[in-house]
C-alpha cells in the first residue's frame, strides 16, 4: 500500500513518531518531519519494515529534503520519573519544537497524544506505515536511537546494545543477571521477568 502523502490537505503538515519505548536501556528518541509537497523515496516505510542499511540510506535523503525536522532525547531518569508513555509524549513535543516552521496540524503514530500548544493533532494507530512525514520521522528517531546506543555500546561493551539496542533480547537480559545494571538502565522498568517473584 502507497504511503500517503497528507492526512489534511493544504496544511502545513508535521509527521511525529518515536524509538525506544520497549527498550530496558537508552533514551526514547522523537523526532518530527515536515516534508515538501513533492518528495517521494521508493524505499520510504514504516521503519519497522526497513532494513537498518535501508533506514541508513533513507535518513540523509529525508535531512536534506524535508522542509524542516526537528530530534529529541527523553532519558531514563526521566521515563522513570514521568513513565514510559509520558516520556514519548514529551519526546515528541520536543522535537516538534525544534521544528523551524510551524506546522498547522500534527499526525502522531499511535493512539496517544497530549496538545501541543493550540496546534490540532490526530493519532494513527500504525501511522507509520501509512502516512510519508510519519514514516520519515520514524526513520530519524529510530536511526538517531540506534547510533546512541551503538555509542553507549563502547563504554559497556557487556550488553552488546551494539546489536540489541537496549531491547529486552536474551542476551540483554543475562547480562543484567551477570553484570547488573547501568546508570542507563530504566529502573522502573521489570528488567527481568523475575522481578515479579517473591521469596517466600
């Protein structure tokens, strides 16, 4: 199915989505795209469907042809403060701020969205996969979150975030149980699943 281009036409449009929400590890990253009214990439999608190589080619293409767009970092200190949910919200109010042109209406992946300023929004449940400056923006975030984890992979190689990218693997996990956790782990996450149990 073709990625649309606007969900409200004539409209100064900005796509939003986020990375990193079910991570154990890192920030959860946003980033916001306004993209002019003639762009078309064959490989644009959902990031979720793209290789990372398909995502790498992808994210210059949209930086250097998106009328403007903005990438945010909301860390764990503040997820665990304010939750995951309010975290990605916030994450995503940050980088439309960034934005150099205003825009006149937001569409937001997912179903869950607080105002931004008086600006209109609609959430799209797998908005992602269906409109281009939501799939754009779920490009930059998801790129943006992979490399500051590659990044945080150098100071502590024994998570090998290189390749899980903070996610809940197995390997990740095993870690936590050998190494413990990181200044970068979210503490109000279950980051093994026997938190749950209690000693009797």
């Amino acid at each position: 199915m073709a990625l649309k281009k606007w969900y409200l036409k004539n409209k100064v449009e900005a796509g939003t989505d986020e990375a990193g929400r079910g991570c154990l590890a890192g920030p959860v990253v946003a980033a916001a795209v306004i993209l002019p009214d003639g762009f078309f990439h064959p490989l644009l999608n959902d990031s979720k469907q793209l290789t990372e190589k398909q995502r790498e080619i992808l994210r210059p293409i949209i930086e250097k042809n998106a009328l403007t767009f903005g990438v945010s970092y909301v860390f764990e200190t503040k997820i665990d403060e304010i939750n995951i949910l309010q975290a990605s919200i916030l994450a995503m109010h940050l980088a439309i701020e960034k934005l150099a042109v205003e825009p006149e209406h937001i569409i937001v992946d997912g179903n869950k969205f607080k105002p931004y300023k008086n600006i209109p929004h609609t959430t799209i449940v797998k908005g992602d996969a269906k409109f281009m400056s939501i799939a754009a923006a779920s490009v930059l975030a998801k790129t943006y979150r992979d490399d500051f984890m590659k990044n945080l992979d150098l100071e502590f190689p024994n998570y090998q975030w290189r390749n899980n990218k903070g996610y809940p693997t197995l390997f990740h996990r095993n870690a936590i149980r050998e190494f413990g956790i990181t200044n970068y782990h979210r503490k109000s996450f279950r980051l093994l699943p026997e938190q749950l149990k209690l000693a009797l």
